[in-house]
C-alpha cells in the first residue's frame, strides 16, 4: 500500500521551500529605518526640557498624570509641566499625532550630544552657536531673544554695560552669557561687541537663583545677572527688584535640537518639525504663545531667520 502520509509529508515541505524562494512566505515586521519613523511608531514623543526654568518650563505643584498616558514613569506627562516652550513642544508633538512625555536631563547633557536615544528631541530655549551645530541638528527657531544685563533696582550707579568691566555677574554655567562673559561667543550672523570685560564671572545651573542672588540687594552677592530679556521681563513682572539696563548685549535664536548621533537617521525628524515650526509661525501659534508667557512679540524675528544659512542639512 503506498504511503500517502509520506506523500503528502514530502510535497508539504517541497511547498514551503518553493514559497520562501520566491517570497511568498509572510514578511518580518520591519524596524522603523530613521527617527520620524520610530517616534511615530512608538506613539509618544519624548522632550528634554528644564523643570524649573520659568516661564518656560517649570512643573506644576501636584499635578496629575495624564489619564491613559503612554508616557513612562521616568518621564513628565503634558499635564505635569506648564511654560512657553512647554506649549511648543506639546504642539509639535500634537502635530505630530503623538502625546508628549518630558525628561530633564542637564544642560552639559543636552549641549554635548550623544544622547544615545534617551529622548528624541530638545526644546528647551537652546541658541544656536557654532559650537552646537557640530553636535546638533537645528529646526527653524521659535523665538528670539535679546540678551539683557539686569541689576538691582536700587542701583543708581550703572547706566551702561560697560560700566559693568571687571564686576560679579551671574550667568548660566555652559551657556551663551558665559561665553560673552568670556569674550569666546559666537552667533550664526552677528558680529559681537564685548563692551563688558573682564568680569568675575558667577555660574550657577541656571539664571534663576542668579536673579534670585541678585534681588537679596545691590552688590550684596551679585552686580548684575546676564540673561535673555524673555526671562528678565517675566521676572521684573512678577515684582522681582531688578531692572534692565538698555540695549541688548547680543540676540540670540532658539530652536529645538535633535541630536546628530541618533541610533536612527534624524534627518526627516528635523525636516518635519522645522515644517512645523514655520507652519506655527505663519498660522500666529508662536505669536499667541509668545504673547501668553511674555507679553511681548519675540517670534516674528524668528519666523524670518533663514534656517539654510546654517549649511546643516543636504541641499541647504
């Protein structure tokens, strides 16, 4: 009797070896192949920006997570911090139809790359500088901000930056008011006039407990704070007493930062949201932001900066 098990046994495999030749068989889910395409996949965005830096970003006392959050527990949900560039990047993500996750890991972290894909993405107030295009890719900037010196409201002595040579000014550690400080800044654009040299250089994680160092009185631990004038407005509102002596320093622009050395190509990602980031321009949702945190226009000037000039990406 002939063995129809073995039959049927032998052209069942014969089948199976015809159909993965000729591929017929069903396909490996792929791997996303760049940045875009892995955010988007994984349905959440994730954002490094500074929890205590305000108005731009600072948490909200007791808040509660988002219902349903994709988010893990190490990062912030949306509703978990409030601030201008926290607005922006919940509106790129929302553009994007992923829900925003933040982290916050330190400046030296964000300015040196090589984030080895802890998050996808900065928007923290960051400058371009030369120095940061080695290392980062840049979008489209959201804002621009003049950089201001502030003193104590009861200073009666100084009228003018120069005047400031050789005093205590606080600034941010790593950051472009140091690097003025130290007469080493460069900006995409501008030509710099170092009018204050020389100074004692005070360098704190951010310019917050700087300004706050500043309000305990004049000369008592600080002359001045440098700083971005988005900030130094926001501050004197709240009743902080400061003042700005006249005259921006240098402007710097803002942009949110991808890092160079993603595990996957991060150039459509920085395509996209520089896209973003003009559209939010040109439909008024960086003016009203702006406007929101400020009450004042620092968008405009950045809607017109010419993000090819920058040389960063093929074809520019």
């Amino acid at each position: 009797m002939q063995n129809t098990y073995g039959i049927t046994r032998t052209l069942l495999l014969i089948t199976s070896v015809l159909l993965s030749a000729c591929g017929g068989g069903v396909p490996p889910t792929s791997a996303p192949q760049d940045k875009l395409a892995e955010v988007v996949d994984r349905g959440r965005l994730i954002i490094a920006t500074d929890p205590d830096y305000p108005p731009q970003s600072e948490l909200v006392p007791d808040a509660a997570r988002t219902a349903n959050t994709k988010c893990v527990s190490t990062e912030y949900t949306a509703n978990e911090l409030t601030g201008f560039d926290v607005d922006v990047a919940v509106e790129i993500a929302r553009r994007l139809g992923l829900e925003a996750c933040f982290v916050s890991p330190t400046w030296t972290q964000l300015t040196s790359g090589s984030w080895d894909d802890h998050w996808d993405i900065s928007v923290g107030s960051m400058a371009i500088t030369p120095e940061r295009l080695q290392l980062l890719y840049f979008t489209q900037p959201y804002y621009m901000a003049p950089a201001a010196l502030l003193i104590h409201k009861d200073n009666t002595i100084f009228t003018q930056p120069n005047q400031l040579s050789g005093k205590r000014i606080g600034v941010c550690a790593g950051c472009t008011y140091e690097y003025y400080l130290q007469g080493s800044l460069k900006m995409p654009g501008q030509t710099i006039d170092f009018d204050v040299k020389d100074a004692v250089i005070v360098a704190y994680d951010t310019e917050i407990p700087a300004l706050d160092d500043l309000a305990l009185g004049d000369g008592v631990r600080l002359d001045a704070v440098l700083t971005g004038q988005p900030l130094g407005q926001s501050m004197i509102a709240s009743g902080m007493p400061v003042r700005q002596l006249d005259g921006p320093m240098f402007t710097e622009y803002l942009a949110a930062a991808i890092d160079k050395k993603s595990s996957k190509d991060p150039l459509p990602l920085v395509r996209r949201v520089t896209q973003m980031i003009q559209d939010m321009h040109g439909d008024g949702t960086l003016l009203r932001l702006s406007q929101q945190y400020y009450g004042l226009d620092f968008t405009t000037a950045a809607s017109q900066f010419d993000i090819k000039t920058l040389g960063q990406l093929p074809g520019d």
